[in-house]
C-alpha cells in the first residue's frame, strides 16, 4: 500500500506540470477563469497570499509571456517542453528527496545508505564499472574537481591540515586534451586553487590518427619534462567523445602510460554511454580500466533535473567517499 502523501504527492506533480504545460484547467460550474499578468503578481507581503494555482499560473505566465521589449509579432520561443512520462519520474525524484529530508536523522541516514548503494551497484554494473563508487553532482565538472581533491590528498599527506602550501615542494600537474571542453581545466585551477601552470594542455595528432584525439607520444614527452623539472604528474583527462567531434582517445594506452607514471586517469564523453548496450567497441571498452569516469544521464536521455554522476574507484578503504 502506497503512503498517502506519496500518492498525494504524484499527483499534485500531475496537476503542476498540466497547468505549466499549457492545458486547459477545469473550473467549477459558474466559476470564471481569472487571468493573470505581470501587473497581477502580488508585491512582498501583500494581501493574504496565494493559493498553490494561483501561483502555478503566475509561474506559468512568467515562462510563456514576453518581454516587454520584444516584437509583437515575433512568435513565442519559451513554450514549455512536454517532458513525459520519464521526465515526469525524473521530476517526482525531487519531491520524493524534500519529503524524506523531513525524516529523522537515523532513518533518514539508513534510507540514504541504502539508495546510494543500490543506484551504485546498478550503475556500476550497467556501465561495466566493476567495484566503483559513486558521487553524484549537479553540475557536470563538480566530479572531477571531487576526484582531483581526492588524488591530491594521496599524494600530499599534509594536504587536508596544511592545504596548498605542501604543494609548493612539488608542483602537480594535470593534463588534458586540446580538443576537451573548453574552459574545464581554467575550472578545475579555479577551484582546486591551483595556478594554471598547473594545467598542461596536450596537443592532439597532426600527422598520424585522428585531429582530435590526444598525441599519446608527445603526452609522453610532457610527462617526462614535467618531471625533469621536479613536478609531479597528478592526472589526466581522457575524451570517450569529444564535444566537437565525438572522437575518442586511445585509452587503452593512454591507461599504460598512467600505470607507467603512477597517474591517475579520467574520462569523460558522450560515448560512455554505449557501455551500457550489449555490445561494446574496443576502444570504449578501455574506459572500464580508467581509475573514474564521469556519467551525464540527463543530456544523454533528455530527462530534466538528473545529477550527473562520477563513478571511481580507489585502493585505500578510508577514502572511500569523496570529500
């Protein structure tokens, strides 16, 4: 038997997204519809306030009016999208996370350890991530920035009580394509409080391979640079589709060399998301060895408000959980 205000709860959703969507709402017998405009929302703390309709349609104008300034001919650009009975679960998730927020704390912890472990293994699994962990985020880059803080902390001790200071000793490096998402590794330096000679950007082929893959060789000589010069190389990140092209990395070497220069390796790509078909290319195969990869679920299926997820793996139990 489902609880009520489960039941109440999907169906309020029901009644929300029918009256964002556009369609017409039924009125009592002898009720006229009242129509709303900008000038009609209520200022701070006027009147007695709104019923949850009347705030729907307020909400609903806002989305589907125009500017003020905008031609009068010009047709509507901002008709809501009609997200379906997928994206209408995706949406229901939301409510379902503010409703058992109000929980206990120890019912409210048992439930959270049992849902984070199953959607876990689950994702684990479909993507052939075997014996990983999962962070899930917002924003898409928020799990690298995670990995990344994580890795600094393995190989600077001192880090999580000294902070950036034990990294002056020996600079770390991170690597990435010059075909990876623009503005990603600026991000990275950003938040990590890293300077951006900490970000080294490698070319990809010219002469052999593709245009947009990352020149393995020349990564190589970097590495090797890098350490004459007495830094340390951290981590790299590795496409599974690029954001142009859609081309992937050679992972399967790029894993060598990580395993070689005791690196850790990312990978991030629309093509992660045929790990989960039947039948696997090679070269997206090889993604199943990297040390963690970032999943986007929402942008690959068209549902609204899916968190993306970063599935990782590490050797030391007690950084288990990302910070």
């Amino acid at each position: 038997m489902v609880d009520s205000t489960l039941a109440q709860m999907g169906k309020n959703l029901n009644e929300a997204m029918r009256i964002l969507e556009n369609r017409e709402r039924e009125v009592d017998a002898g009720t006229e519809r009242r129509h709303f405009s900008r000038t009609s929302i209520p200022g701070p703390l006027q009147g007695d306030g709104q019923d949850v309709t009347s705030i729907l349609h307020l909400v609903h104008n806002l989305i589907h009016d125009k500017d003020e300034e905008e031609e009068e001919d010009k047709p509507n650009q901002c008709r809501m999208q009609n997200v379906g009975e997928q994206g209408h679960m995706a949406l229901l998730g939301h409510s379902l996370a503010a409703y058992i927020s109000v929980l206990g704390r120890e019912r409210l912890r048992k439930l959270t350890t049992r849902i984070l472990s199953d959607t876990t293994l689950w994702l684990c699994r479909l993507f052939r991530f075997e014996n990983g962990s999962a962070y899930f985020h917002e924003d898409d880059r928020n799990g690298l920035v995670k990995v990344c803080r994580l890795v600094i902390g393995a190989h600077y001790e001192e880090y999580a009580s000294e902070g950036y200071t034990v990294l002056s000793s020996k600079q770390p490096v991170i690597y990435h394509s010059a075909a990876c998402r623009a503005g990603l590794g600026q991000h990275l330096c950003s938040q990590l409080g890293l300077p951006l000679s900490s970000l080294c950007t490698v070319p990809c082929n010219t002469i052999f391979g593709s245009q947009h893959q990352m020149d393995v060789a020349l990564l190589d000589k970097l590495i090797k640079e890098d350490i004459e010069a007495g830094k340390l190389p951290l981590l790299l990140i590795a496409n599974a589709g690029t954001p142009g092209a859609g081309h992937t990395d050679k992972l399967g070497r790029l894993r060598d060399l990580c395993d070689q220069y005791s690196m850790w390796l990312h990978v991030e790509g629309v093509n992660l998301a045929t790990l989960a078909l039947g039948q696997v290319t090679s070269s997206i195969m090889a993604a199943t060895r990297s040390d963690s990869v970032t999943l986007t679920p929402g942008p690959w299926l068209g549902l609204p408000a899916v968190t993306a997820v970063t599935l990782y793996r590490h050797e030391d139990p007690a950084l288990v959980r990302l910070p």
